[in-house]
C-alpha cells in the first residue's frame, strides 16, 4: 500500500474569523492518504474535492504544491513532520490532519515462543538466532495499556488480533513489557508517551527496529 502526502488550503474567509481569537491558526493542513484515494480525486475541482474527500466545508482545495509518494504510512508521516518544519520556517502555518492531542502511547507485548512457527513473524526476524532471547509485539493506542491488550486478546472485540489471540502472553501482567521501554527511551531520547498521532506511528516503527537491533524478534502493524 502507498501514501501520499498532500498539502490543502482552508478557505479565506474562515481562517480570517478564526485568527480574531488565534492569530496562529493554521491555514494549511498536511494530509496523508491512501495513494489511490488521492489519484481519484487530484484532477477534480476544489468544491469536488471538498466534497468527495476533505469533507468539511472549510477547505477551499487541495494544492498543486505539493505530493509525494510513500511505501509506509511510517515514511509518510516523516516526510509530513518536516514539511510542517519547513512551512513554519517559511512562516506559514500548517497542521497535520487529524494528529489531535498528544494522547498516543507505544507499547510492547511479550509473545509465546510458538510465534517463531509463524512464517509471517520468522521472515521478519531472520536476523534471531537464539530463539529464547525473546520475541515482541510493538503497538500505538490512545487507550490504556491494559484495556488495548484485552482488546487484542478477546476474540469478540472488533479490535482483536491474530496475534493477540494465538500469540500474546498472558495474563497482561506477564505481556507487558517495560524495561526494555525505559531502556530504548534511554538509548535514543525517544518518549513514548504523550504523542501525537503521527509521531506515535514513528516511534512504534523506531522501538521495533531497535529491538531488532538488540537480538530480539519483532513485530509492528
């Protein structure tokens, strides 16, 4: 699946009404979409757009300026972070569409030794060679900890895996996994708590590799 990343414009007279009381309100807004969900509606015109896509009657279009093209949603979302730097170094002010507050947390679930039989999670960690080192599943919530690894693991929640159905350890006292989350926030200067969105999907990809990078088996979504 590819994103892409786009910039659209809000329209004039609404940013106008909104700078009155908050002179920094954004008038752009970074948006990252399916590639084909922006391919079906990059030639229209901006009330089609607004229609078919943006939704809100705010928005005037989305700009010619700027698209690019991403494999991972991870890749997306750094690109989106420095165009946002960017603009704001150009003095234009933008926001990323829908990172709202930051209420995001990554966490890491220890898994059973059987997930090395899972072909899925074996190819992605071919670099492990004692298989007892320890296996993990990484992951970003804006709930609880605990109440996203009930969700994994009940088979009538339509938030549960495979996963966390087959694979996670239980009971959630003995899955979940904070030492090595104090150690990778150590390592790298990372926080994984109180994120936005986006950056809450950047740190999920960053502690899946460096525990990779540690020996360990890993997997994120």
């Amino acid at each position: 699946m590819k994103y892409s990343v786009v910039l659209a414009s809000k329209k004039k007279r609404y940013v106008a009404k909104k700078r009155i009381t908050n002179p920094r309100f954004p008038n752009l807004v970074i948006r990252i979409e399916k590639k084909e969900i922006i391919d079906s509606v990059w030639s229209l015109s901006g009330k089609e757009q607004t229609q078919k896509l943006l939704k809100k009657k705010f928005y005037k279009r989305i700009t010619k300026e700027i698209r690019r093209e991403f494999k991972t949603k991870v890749e997306a979302y750094i690109y989106a972070y420095e165009l946002k730097d960017q603009l704001t170094s150009e003095n234009r002010l933008s926001c990323i569409h829908k990172d709202g507050d930051s209420k995001y947390q990554v966490y890491c679930f220890n898994l059973v030794n059987d997930v090395w039989k899972y072909n899925k999670f074996k190819k992605l960690n071919e670099h492990v060679l004692d298989k007892t080192q320890g296996a993990f599943y990484v992951g970003q919530t804006s709930n609880e900890k605990e109440i996203r690894y009930k969700q994994h693991i009940n088979p009538n929640d339509v938030l549960s895996s495979t996963w966390g159905k087959n694979y996670f350890v239980q009971p959630y006292k003995k899955a979940i996994e904070t030492q090595l989350i104090i150690k990778f926030e150590n390592d790298t200067g990372n926080p994984t708590s109180s994120l936005l969105y986006g950056k809450s999907i950047i740190i999920e990809f960053l502690l899946t590799e460096w525990l990779k990078s540690k020996k360990y088996g890993a997997y994120s979504a």
